[in-house]
C-alpha cells in the first residue's frame, strides 16, 4: 500500500506534457482571389492593422479681452478635447503564393536548406513546415517588407525553388 502511495504521489509531481500548437495551413483559402488574377493560382494576403494614436488639444472657446492699452480684461477660454487620430492607415496585401500540393516535404527541406544558407534557420531539415520555418520565412520576407510568414512566390523564387518563367 505504501507503495501505491509513494508512487502516485511521485507520478502526481511529474512535469505536464506540452502539446505543441498546431500550426495553421501554409497558403490561406479565400473565397476569391484578388479581383483579375488567376483563379487557378493560390494567394496569400498580410493586413496590417491601423495605427491610432490619442491626440488631446486645447481649443479656443472665448479669445481674451485686451483693452486698447494692452491690458488684458479677461483670459481667454479654452477646452480641452480629446480623439483618436489614424497614424498609419490599415494596410492589406495580396501575394502569390506557391499552392499547397507543391509544398512537398523535399521542397520544404529545400526551402529550410536555402534559409539556412542565409543565416535564417537554425532548425533541422525537417521537411516540415513548422513554427522554426515559418519564422525564418517572416524573416527573409520582412527585408521586402512582407511581414508574413506564408511563404509569396517571390520568396520561393529569389531562394531558388521555383523557376521563374522567362518573358
């Protein structure tokens, strides 16, 4: 019995088991792509949210009085108003993005090699598309300022793993 005991208090002290987050799908579906793209091609999208800032201003309800000698009669009268002003409007782009069928586990093996390659990715070559990656591809994309970590065609292309169709 004593046994029994010592053991479920010991299993009771355990470290919890961390369940790691799902990562979400790595090319968003959208209901329509953007208006005159191609409907067979896949698209990802990055909003930036709107800037607000408070503003507080005094604002002039009664100017002072100054007699013709100079002298001030009566102060002026102000009022102190508060708002929110819009710094940076709301942004959203639309980007191309490899479709979903062409992120094969040696493709992402390959896109992890060629971060990597650039100081990006310290992570295994899992050929998975995992938290490390996508971090890595928000970091080689923020440089051309696309705070994503979808991965645009652009991206896959300047890494080298998409050929880009000559004109």
């Amino acid at each position: 019995m004593t046994g029994l005991i010592l053991g479920l208090a010991v299993s009771a002290c355990a470290a919890p088991r961390l369940i790691s987050p799902v990562e979400p799908a790595q090319v968003e579906s959208f209901a329509a792509p953007p208006p005159g793209s191609d409907p067979d091609s896949c698209w990802g999208k990055d909003v930036s949210p709107a800037v607000l800032e408070t503003v507080t201003q005094d604002i002039l309800v009664q100017p002072a009085q100054v007699s013709s000698d100079g002298t001030v009669l009566s102060e002026p009268i102000y009022k102190r108003e508060t708002r929110q002003a819009i710094v940076t409007e709301r942004r959203e782009i639309w980007f191309e993005t490899p479709c979903q069928d062409q992120l094969t586990p040696d493709i992402i093996a390959t896109l992890q090699r060629a971060l990597k390659a650039r100081g990006l990715y310290r992570g295994a070559l899992s050929g998975q598309m995992d938290a490390p990656t996508r971090a890595a591809i928000r970091r080689f994309q923020a440089r051309e300022g696309l705070d994503s970590s979808i991965l645009s065609l652009w991206a896959a292309r300047k890494l080298g793993l998409v050929a880009i169709a000559r004109a």
